[in-house]
C-alpha cells in the first residue's frame, strides 16, 4: 500500500479533507501521522521522504527543489486547492515526472455559481435601484425604470479560463447574446461554443454586464483601464471575481465616481483587503463581498472529495480528470 503525507493549514482540517473523505483515502493509502502543517513539516523529514503521495491545500509548502530532495519516493502531488503558482516555483515536479493534479475546477464551481447569480441580478439593475430607493425613499413600478432585463442583453465574458467555461454553460440556460474576449480563441472555437468574440474594447461597449475571468499573469496585469469602464452603456454593470490586479483599480474609482449610473460588484481588491482610506468602501455603486465567490463553507468540502475521487483513478492506473501538465501550468493562473 502506497504512504501518504498530509500537509495544509490547520485551521482547514476538516474543512477540505472532511473526517468521512480521510476516513475512505485511508482505505487505499497508508496515512502518515501526523498531519504535518507549512509551519512544522521541515521536523518531520523521515516522513516526507517515506512519502509516495503528498496531499495538500491552502497552507501547502514551496515544493521546489530543496524539498523534493527530501522526498525520493513522491509519486503524486493531490492539491485541494486552486492555483500552484506559489507552490510549484521551479522545474524539479516536472523534471522527476511527480503526477499533479489538483481542485481547481472544484473551486470553480462556486465561482460561477456566484457569478452568474451577480450576472441576473445585474440584468435587472438591481444594485442601481435597490440603491435609489433607499436613498429617495420612493418606490415605482420597475417598468419605469431603464432595465435590460435577461431577454436578448448581452453579457461580456473576460476569458475562457476554467470559470468562464462554465459561466458560459449556464448561461446558455437563458436567451442572452454571450460576448467572450480571449486571445487564445480561436473563431472556430467560438462558433462551438456559440458565442460572439470580439477585442476587449469592444467586450465592454456592447455589453450589459462584463464579468471578469482571468488569469493573474504578468500579461494580464493592469490590463482592464478606465477608458475599458468609462465605454461601457448606461446603467452597466462590471464584475469582477478574478484578482485585483488585472484592474487599474484608481482609474476604475475616477470613472465610478463620475458615472454613478455604473455598478462595479467586487469580491476582489488590489490590496485585499482595501486601504482603510479607499473610495470603495464609501462609494454608493460599489459592492464590495470579502473573497467569497470561491469556495466557502461546505463547499471546501467538495475540494477533498474531487481529490479522492482522483486518487482512486490515480490507484486504478485509470487516466486523471485534473492533472496538471507542465504546458498547462504555464497558462494557469
């Protein structure tokens, strides 16, 4: 039987890998004691190097090469989390063919889940007039109001990574027009995916609601400007679960203090949290939620269960639904 090393942060013990899923990884693997942590793994060496498969999440180590050295048996690398990049900093998992594979389309469920009930909601501009109507204190029929409504609007998607995949799945369930920006979409691809692709400026002129997708790169930092917001139609609204960064976030306050017809939804931030000082927590059409898009709750839970899931396809010699190539990370937020 196969050993195993558990490494994550205490405070998601059962969070990701819930009693029930350790519970059933222990009928097919070997459990090492204890559980090890970012802050303690480096006293328990003699485990690591026994190791041939690590499991992880939120709180995992740098896996470079000064900690391989220490784990000659590693096989597999079971993430139950997103993004590797912080993990993964060099070449050596590549170099020694260690399989990885890890959660994030997991994460992305939710995510997408979110969003699109921001995307409904924002179709009925409802943020604008919940808004107006607390602070006038009057409340008209809706149909007096400029509302795009569901029916025939347009939804700009940013990126066809992991998530807008499947924000685009779910909103073929409704009669909108689907714009996507993506360089790397090809206008066959588009065509089967029946969505219009169109240049970023284009995106956030012609669309209701623009929801931002992708990836933290350095080709995507900054990239979505003022003049990207300011084009946008009135009564838009912008969303964005991604990172912070990918916005010019003190040209985005300008605009939004000038065009108060424009909501901006905000899970993320650059800093996160904000200054205490930002103008996003006091202006009236930003909507500020503290990173939740992700998952949260008993949605970690379903991170785990897709790494069990993964280890009996890895134990059956059965091909892996999330594995991780070297050509893939390179992509990957």
């Amino acid at each position: 039987m196969l050993k195993a090393v558990f490494i994550f942060a205490d405070k998601i013990k059962d969070r990701d890998y819930s009693p029930s899923v350790l519970e059933e990884i222990g009928k097919h693997v070997e459990i090492l004691e204890p559980r090890l942590t970012k802050d303690n793994y480096m006293e328990y060496w003699d485990l690591i190097e026994q190791a041939d498969i690590i499991f992880s999440g939120i709180g995992a180590p740098r896996m470079d090469k000064e900690f391989l050295d220490h784990a000659p048996n590693l096989k597999a690398i079971f993430y139950a989390a997103g993004t590797m990049k912080h993990i993964l900093t060099d070449d050596e998992a590549w170099s020694r063919e260690i399989t990885i594979t890890t959660a994030n389309v997991a994460n992305a469920i939710p995510v997408a889940e979110y969003t699109l009930g921001q995307i409904l909601l924002s179709l009925k501009n409802s943020w604008y007039l919940s808004r107006k109507l607390r602070e006038e204190k009057t409340y008209t029929n809706g149909i007096d109001y400029s509302i795009a409504g569901v029916y025939d609007s347009t939804v700009g998607i940013i990126s066809l990574s992991q998530i807008g995949k499947l924000v685009i799945d779910h909103l073929k369930n409704f009669q909108v027009d689907i714009a996507l920006y993506d360089p790397f979409v090809t206008d066959e691809q588009a065509k089967e995916l029946g969505v219009k692709l169109c240049s970023l400026e284009e995106l956030f002129e012609i669309s209701d609601v623009v929801s931002l997708h992708a990836p933290r790169l350095p080709e995507t930092m900054r990239m979505i400007t003022g003049e990207h917001l300011q084009s946008m139609k009135k009564n838009a609204t912008f969303i964005n679960t991604a990172r912070g960064e990918i916005v010019r976030e003190e040209e985005m306050i300008e605009v939004l203090k000038n065009r108060s017809d424009l909501t901006a939804l905000l899970d993320v931030t650059a800093p996160e949290p904000p200054e205490s000082d930002s103008p996003l927590y006091t202006l009236g059409n930003v909507f500020l939620t503290p990173h939740i898009a992700g998952s949260v709750g008993k949605e970690r839970q379903r991170l785990g269960m897709f790494m069990l899931e993964e280890l009996k396809r890895y134990l059956d010699n059965e091909p892996l639904k999330y594995q991780i190539t070297k050509e893939a990370f390179k992509h990957m937020a």
